[in-house]
C-alpha cells in the first residue's frame, strides 16, 4: 500500500518525537510490505518565524493532499509570555482544526499494565481503565465571537456558542464507538448553568434514541472530573464539548502515569490528523529527553484508521514490550531505573515491530 503522509512536527519537542515516530512507520512499511512517504510542512511558531503565519496555505495545501496528517506540537515561550501578540501559534492549531474539517477528537486513556506502579493514583483504583473520550473540536468558546476586550481593557469576554448539527455529528460518532466498544456513553455538560449545554443534553436525548444498544447517561463536568480520578474504569465512551474535553483529557493522562503516553486522532469531513495530547514542552526540546510514545501510539491510530489494523497492533506490541522492558525516558524510569533517550526509546521499539 502507498501511504502519503503529511509531517506537521511543529515547535518545542515536535521535531524529535515526530522523528520517532517516522521511523517506527519506515519499520512498519519495511516489514509489511508498504511504502510510506512524507510532505513535511510548517505550523505554529516555526510557520509563524518563517512566513508570519501559524498555519499557511502551503501547509493546508500538503494536508489535504495526504492520507493522513502526523502532528508534533505547538506552542513558544516568546508568545506564552507575551499577552499582547496578535499572531499566536494555537490560533494555527485551531485554525487547521477548522480548515480541514476536524470537528470530532479521540482520545484514548487506558492504563498500560507496567505504568500501573506510576500512576499517582493507587493501582487498584486505576487497574482496569479503559474508556475513550470524544471531544467536539471546532465549536464552543474557543471560536465563538464575539471574543476580546472592550476598548479600556477592563473587560475581557469570550462566548460560547453551538449549533444542533454541531452537536449531532459529534454524538454520532460518540455513539457509533460506543456500539463498537461496551455499549457505554457518557454525556459531560454543565446543563444546570449553562444554555448550550441544555442543547446538548436535550440533543443527546433525542439522538440516543437511535442507538437503543447504547446505555446512556448524563454528568455534569465538574462530577465528570471527580469520577475520572475516583472510578475512572467505570467509563466506555465519554463525548463532551470543546473546552470541557480539553481539561478533562489533560486530568485523565496522569492515570497512565505520564502525559507522554496519551495518543489522540482528529476526524472529520477531510483528512484525519495524529498527534500526541500534550504540547510542546520546550524546556526539553533538542535535549533528546521527551518521550516518544503518545506519537508512535498516534502514528498506531493513523495506521488503523487506514485499515492497517495488523500494523498498528504491531506498533502497540511493541510499546508494550518497551514498557515491560524499562526502555523508556525520564517521565517514567522506575525507581533506581536507567532513563532512555527519545532516539533510544523509537529505536527499540521500531526494532521491536
């Protein structure tokens, strides 16, 4: 099979874990038989230093062309500190969300069995966690206007708005994983305050009449994010809107014990995105310190979601054989344990394919 994919590393770390993850794939492809190749293009900061745009049409123009799109990070320390920057390198990351029509994220947490010592919760709390949560990704307060400041400075206000065929098209994935999966779905809202939560959960009633195999039933976000950290195995599927589903996944990452280890896939209308769920971690970037994995676990997604399923078991095999062997970065070296580097760890498991 030939397989065109778009390399978006971004800023911070991007460049070393994406390096990772190409030669995992250029292991998958030698071994299976395929040939894989790559269009790299800019986002973020560096897209922003080398054209003064976080995400310029060239790249958009590299995405679509591809079968999939494997994402680093994004983000700068230069425009983090800097409030007052009209150009910002999320405004990339949204922005090539919106353009490609990504309005549907998944996030898998599930604990892998030898991190169940590195959780910050106790083992047999977390022992068994297995659930996916689906976060709408191109609607609510994140590109509802109107947003800014009145003309003093003394007001800020950003607004939150959805529409129904936002939130249907977003549900139907929900659920059509949920069939897939335990026959399991949670609705996250915050329908006691809010009114464009009223309209999801009123929506998510009318539409889980279409998938009577689906047990349902409703959370309010803030009991969402207690229960992910006190029974975080009682979830299948959880489906959510925009901002809710950005902290409730950063919240369920430390169950496997590190950031570093959560994958994520962004589908939609157009080409499917890959990217780990954390960001750019510039403190580490060209220190060959970061761990790999949630990429070389993205780039197993992006091999599933193109109906390479042996490939991308072969790729989590092969995670798993790291893990149990100690083969991994700082973020996870046991006790009295040696730390890997990012090469060291993508060699290993690239070998281990």
């Amino acid at each position: 099979m030939d397989v065109n994919i778009a390399l978006l590393a971004g800023d911070g770390i991007g460049p070393e874990i994406v390096a990772e993850a190409a030669k995992v794939l250029d292991r998958v492809a030698e071994k299976f038989g395929h040939k894989i190749t790559y269009t790299p293009a800019l986002v973020g900061a560096a897209a922003i230093d080398a054209t003064g745009d976080p995400y310029p049409d060239e790249t958009h123009r590299v995405c679509l062309a591809a079968d999939a799109v494997l994402f680093g990070a994004i983000g700068d320390p230069k425009y983090d500190n800097d409030p007052t920057a009209k150009v910002r390198p999320e405004q990339g990351l949204l922005r090539m969300r919106k353009s490609l029509g990504l309005f549907a994220n998944l996030r898998p947490v599930a604990l892998f069995d030898a991190l169940a010592d590195r959780s910050p919760l106790r083992a047999e709390v977390v022992r068994g966690t297995d659930f996916i949560c689906v976060r709408e990704l191109t609607g609510g307060i994140y590109f509802g206007r109107p947003q800014g400041r009145d003309d003093d400075g003394k007001r800020a206000f950003d607004t939150c708005t959805y529409t129904v065929g936002e939130i249907e098209r977003v549900l139907h994935v929900a659920f059509r994983l949920a069939v897939s999966r335990r026959r399991k779905l949670t609705v996250v809202d915050k329908a006691n305050v809010l009114e464009t939560s009223r309209l999801w959960r009123e929506t998510a009633q009318r539409i889980s009449k279409e998938y009577p195999e689906v047990a349902v039933d409703y959370m309010f976000v803030d009991n969402a994010a207690m229960q992910i950290i006190r029974q975080p195995a009682y979830f299948d599927v959880i489906v959510t809107e925009n901002m809710f589903g950005d902290i409730l996944t950063d919240e369920a990452s430390v169950i496997s014990g590190s950031l570093g280890m959560l994958s994520s896939a962004s589908v939609g209308a157009e080409v499917a995105l890959f990217e780990p769920i954390h960001g750019s971690y510039p403190q580490a970037a060209g220190k060959n310190i970061a761990n790999p994995m949630a990429t070389i676990l993205s780039a197993a997604m992006l091999l599933e979601h193109l109906g390479l399923d042996a490939e991308g078991k072969a790729v989590r095999r092969a995670v798993d054989k790291a893990l149990a062997d100690g083969i991994v970065t700082e973020d996870l070296v046991a006790a009295g344990g040696r730390a890997y580097s990012t090469s060291e760890v993508g060699d290993y498991v690239a070998k281990n394919v």
